[in-house]
C-alpha cells in the first residue's frame, strides 16, 4: 500500500455536513491500492467508559480518476465534536490505521491520534444554494449578436467571418421578441454577456455600470425583459465584469486627466506615469490579461468594493434578476468575494453566483464564495473526446471523477457544463463541421448532471472559428437552420426534465470500453432505472444483450445497434 498517496484533511473539501445531523467524510487513497476501508467515529468528550459512542461505518468507493480512489461514508451523529480516523485494508494484504495523519498498525484508541471534527462548525458550514437553479438549463446570448429590432440587411447579419467592429445592431428588445425560441427549446436561465455601456461590440470593458448601452435599449427594456421571462418560467443571469473596467470609466478618466493629482489613484492599480496604454506596448498599470483599454481595479480599496457591490444588488433590485456570471473572477481576491456573496445574499437570499475560471475551482467553491462555477475542465474534456477523439472514454470518465471526488457533494447539480462559449471557437468547427460529433457532444452536456449552458445557436448548426468569429448573427432564417439538430436538443432536454434519475439519481455503475469505444452510466431514482449510452466512435456497434429496450431518444425500442456517435437513453 502507498501510504504517501493516502490524503485526508479535518477541513470542508473532506469532512462536512450534508444536512443537520449528518457528516460525510472522504478519503483519497492511491487508485487500485485499497481492497476495504472502514471509518471509525467517537465523540471528543465523553470517555468510552463512560460512554461508548463508537460506530463503524464502511466506506464506499465512489470513483476514481487517473491516480486516486475516493472513499466517502456518512455518519447520522448527535455529536459536539467527533473523533474519527480509517481502517485501510490494502490489496496487498496490508492492514493500516490512519488518524491526525499519522499511521498506525494497530487500531487507535487515543483520540489525540485521531481527526478533529466540531459538529456544530460543520453544520453551520452546510452548503446554501439556490434551490431553483439546481439541474436547470442555462441558454447563453452575445446580445448584440442574437436577435435586433431594426432591419437588417441578410448580408449583414450573417457575414462570416465576422469582425469585432461589426455592428449588427442587437438588441434587448430583440431578445424579447425571441424570448419563446428559448422557452420552446426548453431553457430554463436566459444568460446575457455584459450589457452596460461600453465602446466596444463585447461590452467587456464597462464605461458605465448604471446605465445599459444604448445600443441594446434602457433600463425599462430590461425590465420587461425579466418579467416576460419570468413570466414564462425562466430566469435572467446578467455578466458582471468587476475585474476592471474600460479606460473611459470615470474614475480611470479622472487619472488620465489629472494623473498623480487624481483622487482616484488607489482604485487601479498604477506603475508610472505617463500612461502607457498603446497596444502592442506593455501599460504602465496592471490590466486584465496585458489589454491597455482594460485597467484592472484595485477591489481591496474600500470604495472599489462598495461601488462594485452596490452595482450588484443596484440590479437586482431595480429589475429584478435573479444573479449573476462573474469573469476573470479568480484574478479577485477572496476576501472580496465573500463579502460580495453576503451582500448580494443579503438582497436576494436566492441569487445565483456563478465565476468565471477555466481550472480547477475548488478554493472558491467552499459554500461562502461563489454558488457555481463555468465547467471549462468538462468543455476540454468533451472537446478532446467528441470533437478530436484524442480522448479515450476511459480518461473522459476519470477527468469528470477528479471533479465528483474533490468538490462538495452539492455542487454536482450547479457545475455550468458547456461545449463552447463566447471564448472558445464553436464546438462544430473545432469538429470538422460533422453534426454527428455535435450531437454527441449535447448528449453528454444534456444528459449528464449539472447545469447545461448551451451557446446560442448551438442548438441550430450554427459554427464559427476562434474569437470574434464565434460571435456571428443568430441564424433565425429557417433555411439556414439544422432543424434535426434543434429537435435532437429539445428532445434531450425533455427527457432531462422527465427522467429525475439523469440529475438526482444515484450513480449506480459506470464503465467504459475504450476499443469499442462506449461509456455506459447507469442512474437510479426509486423505481426509474436509466442507461446511458454514448458511442464515441465512427462505424457500428452492436449490443444484442440491450436490444428491446426503450430508448428515450427516439422512443422507440432499441435495436442493439448503435451508429457513428451516437447516444442512447434506455429504460432498464
């Protein structure tokens, strides 16, 4: 057994509440290594001679990645404090006991080699999402790409490639005219990238985080927005970008003008004078990625912080939406974050807070910062699998076990899993343009849990390389549109809403054959039993053993054959 590969910390990644009154614990052990492991639990104060509060509790291995195993149990405890430490029982005949990270070859009985565990701390800590959100399908929109008001011309909207500067005069009215395609598609959040005045077609450089950019309308028009939303079920999610601002925002105007006498000098993050915001030239202040005309702001100056929260709940209660997507949050501070999270809770006890990060998130994802997270490690997973096949479906199920075994249990259902966004070229370029590969990929955006952010025009055919040129006009000519991809959409998300046991269920197996090139998932919900299929290869595979089935992709009983990238929805 690999003792150095066994991990387990007293903290909130590995040993919290589900709910009042009951604790799940986790253990990492080196994959393949651990044959049984068995959780033992005490209380802190009271003497086993005075009273025995002992309990085992067997450990069940709930998946595993590239390297390691993850082992979780939960206990029922009316504790004050728990003492608690593991039984590992090796492959290799090995038997070890593990506590306060120390090993022992016997079992341990003084709880000061034992792991610490206040009760009270951890259920003060249970996770507080929106409960509304949880498995909901998130629809993403580049307004001033997606539907306008004002005519224009075909060969101006559907130019392609297409340039940042054009101007397809987008609107939110526009959205509002095309709010049923996305109730009809099955959506449930309406999210917009920014929509506050800005000189750019991106709007990620904000002149003015109180006034909505001319261009898409005014503050009345997003508040029929959200109420014609709302009124057909869905929410609205607004993109807060409060990593920096553009170089016309006023504070940052201030300092162009009146440079070192500015009074607004600690609200950036200032090098030298004069200014250097020339392109191609390094600036002389610290800005989002090295971009000149996006000066980065300093949010642990007090004012910063008070201004950026008071633009967030300014929103929610003056229109009504029901959170926010926050970009380039991980290059701000922690600390600013959860206060940002109480202060918008505070508001709106259920606003969604979702950050944008394309790694790991786990450090923002403790129950006290962000609700949520962009699932960019899911997009190049699905990426690497559907689109290149560089991935084996044996890797593709390890990369998504990374994820189930290092983040709370409760985050699964609220994970923004997407195939492509406004940064990334759109998934049916980066596949060569072959439909089947899309379809594919949707199915396991769709049918897996967590929250589905499918990129408008996805769900038509709609392509486009590298940025800007994934940003181009909406294809709402019908000609135009793959309307058997935009039934194969709905269709899964149908399935999704009726069959709970995809989003709630319990994961009861899951294997993948990676020369016949299959991953199967089963799922469980009381008496509703499902089986995923999801065929990763060109050509034909044949599952006589399965035949017979329903499949709730076509609602028809299933043949045995699956054909190139094809999934299947089985009733078992």
């Amino acid at each position: 057994m690999e003792h150095a590969a066994v991990r387990h910390f007293a903290d909130k990644r590995y040993c919290y509440a589900v709910e009042k009154g009951r604790i799940l614990i986790r253990l990492e052990t080196k994959k393949g290594d651990g044959a049984r492991v068995v959780l033992h639990v005490q209380e802190k104060y009271l003497p086993v001679s005075f009273m025995d509060t002992r309990q085992q509790r067997p450990m069940t291995l709930v998946c595993s990645d590239r390297y390691t195993d993850y082992y979780e149990a939960e206990v029922n405890v009316d504790m004050v404090c728990l003492r608690y430490f593991f039984q590992i029982e090796g492959r290799d005949g090995e038997t070890v006991y593990y506590g306060n990270h120390v090993f022992t070859d016997a079992c341990i009985t003084d709880i000061e080699y034992m792991f610490d565990c206040p009760q009270t701390l951890r259920e003060e800590e249970v996770f507080e999402l929106p409960s509304w959100a949880r498995n909901k399908v998130v629809y993403q929109i580049f307004p001033s790409r997606f539907a306008t008001d004002q005519d224009v011309p075909e060969e101006t909207w559907y130019q392609a490639p297409i340039k940042n500067s054009a101007d397809l005069k987008g609107s939110l009215r526009g959205i509002i005219s095309r709010l049923e395609h996305i109730k009809s598609l099955g959506a449930d959040i309406l999210y917009m990238t920014p929509i506050f005045r800005s000189g750019s077609s991106h709007k990620y450089n904000t002149d003015d985080y109180f006034q909505i950019d001319p261009s898409f309308g005014d503050k009345e028009d997003l508040k029929e927005l959200v109420e014609r939303a709302h009124g057909l079920g869905m929410y609205v999610i607004l993109d807060g970008v409060f990593n920096h601002t553009s170089i016309d925002f006023f504070a940052f105007r201030d300092i162009r003008e009146n440079k070192e006498r500015s009074k607004y000098l600690d609200w950036y993050y200032i090098q030298d004078f004069p200014l250097v915001m020339e392109h191609g030239k390094k600036p002389s202040y610290k800005t989002f990625s090295y971009a000149g005309m996006m000066p980065k702001l300093n949010l642990r100056n007090r004012e910063v912080a008070d201004f950026v929260i008071q633009t967030a709940t300014y929103w929610i209660r003056e229109c009504g939406i029901d959170g926010w997507r926050l970009d380039v949050a991980d290059e701000i501070n922690h600390g600013f974050w959860k206060r940002f999270r109480q202060e918008v809770k505070a508001v709106k006890k259920d606003a969604l807070i979702v950050g944008e990060i394309w790694h790991f998130a786990g450090d923002f994802l403790e129950g006290d910062q962000w609700d949520s997270v962009m699932n960019y490690p899911f997009h190049r997973s699905v990426l690497e699998l559907a689109a290149r096949g560089e991935l084996a479906p044996s890797a593709f199920l390890e990369k998504l076990a990374f994820l189930r075994g290092n983040l709370n249990r409760a985050l699964e259902g609220y994970l923004w899993n997407l195939i492509d966004s406004h940064d990334t070229e759109r998934f049916l370029h980066s596949a060569g343009d072959d439909v089947r590969r899309q379809m594919l990929a949707a199915a396991l955006q769709l049918l897996l849990p967590g929250m589905p952010m499918i990129y408008y025009g996805d769900e038509v055919g709609m392509t486009g390389g590298s940025d800007p040129d994934c940003r181009r006009g909406m294809l709402w000519e019908g000609s135009r549109q793959n309307q058997t991809l935009f039934h194969y959409y709905q269709t899964l998300i149908h399935i999704r809403h009726q069959y709970p046991a995809l989003t709630e269920g319990t994961l009861t197996e899951q294997s993948a054959d990676d020369e016949r090139g299959l991953i199967t998932i089963k799922r469980q919900q009381g008496r509703q039993r499902l089986r995923l299929l999801f065929h990763v290869k060109a050509g034909t595979l044949i599952l006589p053993e399965l035949a017979g089935r329903k499949n709730l992709v076509d609602n028809r009983d299933f043949s045995g054959i699956l054909g190139d990238f094809e999934a299947a929805v089985l009733l078992e």
